[in-house]
C-alpha cells in the first residue's frame, strides 16, 4: 500500500530479521578439533551441576515454537459433538460453489482463517484475508482447542452442535426446490433429535455458531419467490430451543439468537502480539476527522443513507473516503482498508446489505470510533461484548434527521475523543477470533466471551429430564 507524505504509515507487521546476516569471517580461526570441543562441553556440564543448588528456576518463561496448552480458568465446560462430517467438513470439498457470488476456496483455509497476508511468517502468522462469512469455521476450530472443553458428555454443562450451517446457506441461495434448499438443515435437526444429550434439557444447553445474518435461516414463506434464498432452521421448534449465535440477530423475533463479531484480518497467537497491536493503535497519527469505507446501495432506504455519506464525506477536506463500487479492487484489500480507518478518529458505520457490518469490527481494530445511523448496526446485535454506555465508545445519529455529520464530530472535545477511543481500543481483544493454535494467550476473544455467556445463561435456565 503507497502512501504519501500525507499519510501515516501503519506496520502492521514487525520487520522480519535477515535470515543471514554477513559478517566476514575466518572459519580456519573458528575451527575446534573434536578432543578441544569435549572438553569444552564436559567443563560446562561440571559448572552447571555445581552451580544448580544455588540457582532458582526462573520467572518468566519464553515460548518460542510451542508453548504450554492453555488452562481453563472459566467455571465451565463445553462437550463438541463429532457430527457426521456431511454436516460440516465435507462441505468444503465443493468450495468453489460455497457462494454464489465467490470461489470460497482460498478463504476456507487456514481453518477459516483465510490466505496470510505476510507470507512466509512461518508459525508466527497473524495477519489473514478473512472472509466475512466464515465465522462458523474459526468458532470450530478455537472450541475444538479450547482448555475448557470436555470429552465426558456427562460433565459438560453446554453442547456445541458445529454444523457450517452459514456456508450450507450460501451454496444453495438460488435453489428453487425449497426440500432441496432445507435438505441438510433438516437432517441436522433429525440427527440431533435422536442423540441422548439433546434430550437431556430438550435442547437447551446447545448451540450453533454460523458466519451469516439470522435472516438466512428464516425463510416464513413456502413460496421460493418470495424470499432471497433463506432455509428454515431457525424456524424449526427444537432449533427455537437452542441458543444459536450468528453475525446479525433478527432484532425483533430473535430471542434464542446472540449476535457475535464478524471476523477482522488479526488473529494473533500471543497476548503479547494483542497488546502490541493496542499500543500501536494508541500512538498512530490520525489526520482526518472522519472517514467513509462504503458504497452505494440499491433500494430506497438503503440507498438514501449511503448516498448522502458518500456526498457528505466528498465535500469534506476533513474526510477520507474509500469509495467502494463494482469491479474495485482497493476495498477488498484489508490493509488498504484499514489504512483509512486507521488515519481517522470516527469511522462512518452506515447499515450494509443488511443492518450490520463487518466495517464495524474492521474500524473498532483500528481503533477508530464508529459513528451509527441505526441502534440494529451494533447496540441490539452485540450485547455481551458491548459496555452499558453506548456514548462511551460510539456516536449515534439518527438517519432520518439531516445532519451535517462533519459540523456534528467537531463538537466533541479532544478529551472526550482520546476517552472514547481508549474505551474502542479496550474492546479489541474480545472483538477479536485468537488464532485457532493460540496457546500463550490469556485474554479473552470473541469466542471466550461467547462460552462463558452461553454456560451463565444454561446454568440459569436447564432443568435436565435424565
């Protein structure tokens, strides 16, 4: 990514060492013969045993290409069904028609996690094009590693149902057979209805996770025409029982549905990556008062809010706009994209296809304040990750009322700005999916959250029949 004067410039990465570095040497005046090298080590072996008792085993510990599994430090337990693998892995091997509108292959790998963005890190990759989609996969993939996972059924206090339900959707959107279209949704509900432990709380205690908006689970209409390609699982009555976790909950008939972050482009391995990631975002110069990251939309409402934020954001010489229209290729690329997040201080957050945003998350990871046109883009979608004061990390305007978005920003005083981003940048851990192979990380991400919700919220309503 160029930039000019203007801009500042964001490492993402810490620089890579030279793997050689040149040095002159001699090799004749390094050489050991065999006898000398002995003799050497055998002196070494002798100081350390006697100097081992008077030595205390140190306090820190440096992990290098592995480390310590992680310990479960939260009051539950979470038992992963082995699904027959129709369910969720064998879907994969037709990734090319995952989507309609994408070849999902390059994106299912990594466990979900995407292509690296900084090739040849080796174990030490963070930085992924993650798909928006492809939450379904990263869940699975961080529960299945998780320390507070359990073998014993009998112990677990929920059940995770890992169905890639989310990808399923989406490689069957344009089928007008709708038995077709529900096939494997409804063979999920007739598999999970004759296992023992379903029965135990009449579902109660389980999940689903899935990449994609609630709305693609709830078709209501036998009428194929009627709808824009939706199952009906989340219709189903036992499914109605379960918890079931999606990137954007039905606002108003979503009550067993909990929205979670949509994948960014970080998924560290160590806190300390995470912390230095935060740091960075807290010291980054930040020019513009406001950026857009967006395109136009078709349909009335839709098209009214992002038409006039694009004007808006045009005629302003305090904003930064990434205009988004077919066949560009700049804001598919996330360092691009999070290079104007990150030279701005609020962030424009207008509703997308539908009311949420994987911008959302992109700009919180910059650690710029997301600006909202409708409560449905974060404060009834996110809940258990989200502060009771709204005002303290975001700013809300109604979409309806003409607001001169600029005039409005500029009222809010330096202090105000840097308290709100700090509360932003304290957000970014647990808005963030951890590396799947995560083990020296001790701070709770987006699915750490998630389980202890689920576990509070069954240990409050479960009342087994076994």
């Amino acid at each position: 990514m160029a930039y000019n004067k203007k801009h500042v410039k964001i490492d993402l990465w810490p620089e890579k060492e030279e793997k050689e570095k040149k040095y002159s040497k001699n090799r004749e005046a390094l050489k050991l013969t065999v006898p000398t090298f002995l003799l050497f080590c055998s002196i070494c072996l002798i100081f350390l045993i006697l100097l081992s008792p008077f030595t205390s085993p140190p306090q820190t510990t440096s992990f290098a290409a592995s480390s310590p599994p992680r310990t479960c430090e939260q009051n539950f337990t979470v038992y992963v069904y082995d699904l027959p693998k129709e369910f969720n892995t064998n879907l994969l091997q037709n990734c090319r028609h995952l989507n309609i509108y994408t070849d999902m292959c390059p994106h299912v790998a990594n466990n979900g996690l995407g292509q690296p963005l900084h090739p040849g890190g080796g174990d030490s990759e963070t930085w992924f094009a993650t798909h928006q989609f492809i939450a379904e996969m990263i869940f699975h993939a961080r529960v299945k590693n998780h320390p507070c996972r359990t073998w014993e059924p009998n112990n677990a206090d929920i059940f995770y149902v890992p169905f890639y339900g989310g990808l399923y959707a989406s490689s069957v959107f344009r089928e007008q057979n709708l038995t077709k279209r529900d096939e494997l949704a409804v063979g999920l509900v007739d598999y999970m209805s004759g296992q023992r432990w379903w029965g135990r709380s009449n579902s109660r205690d389980h999940f689903l996770a899935f990449g994609r908006t609630a709305w693609d689970f709830m078709r209501s209409s036998d009428e194929a025409s009627t709808d824009f390609g939706a199952n009906i699982l989340m219709q189903v009555p036992l499914v109605r029982n379960m918890s079931v976790l999606t990137v954007e909950r039905q606002p108003w008939d979503g009550d067993n549905q909990f929205g979670i972050p949509y994948p960014s482009y970080f998924h560290p391995y160590t806190s300390a990556e995470m912390l230095t990631w935060q740091d960075k975002m807290r010291r980054v110069e930040r020019p513009h008062l406001f950026s857009f990251v967006g395109g136009p939309r078709k349909g009335l409402e839709k098209a009214a809010i992002r038409d006039e934020l694009i004007r808006q954001c045009a005629d302003s010489s305090r904003c930064e706009l990434l205009k988004c229209e077919s066949g560009g290729s700049r804001c598919h690329d996330p360092m691009t994209v999070l290079g104007v997040m990150a030279r701005s201080r609020f962030c424009l957050q207008a509703p997308g296809d539908s009311f949420t945003r994987r911008s959302t998350f992109d700009a919180m990871l910059a650690g710029c304040i997301p600006v909202f046109f409708s409560p449905h883009t974060m404060y009834t979608q996110y809940m258990w990750y989200l502060p009771d004061d709204k005002r303290s990390y975001s700013v809300f305007m109604d979409e309806k009322n003409s607001t001169l978005i600029e005039q409005e920003l500029s009222r809010i005083s330096e202090s105000d700005v840097v308290q709100m981003r700090e509360a932003v940048i304290a957000m970014i851990p647990k808005m963030t999916y951890a590396h799947p192979n995560a083990t020296n990380y001790n701070l709770p991400d987006a699915v750490d959250v998630a389980l202890e919700a689920l576990a509070m919220q069954a240990k409050a309503k479960v009342v087994y029949s076994l």
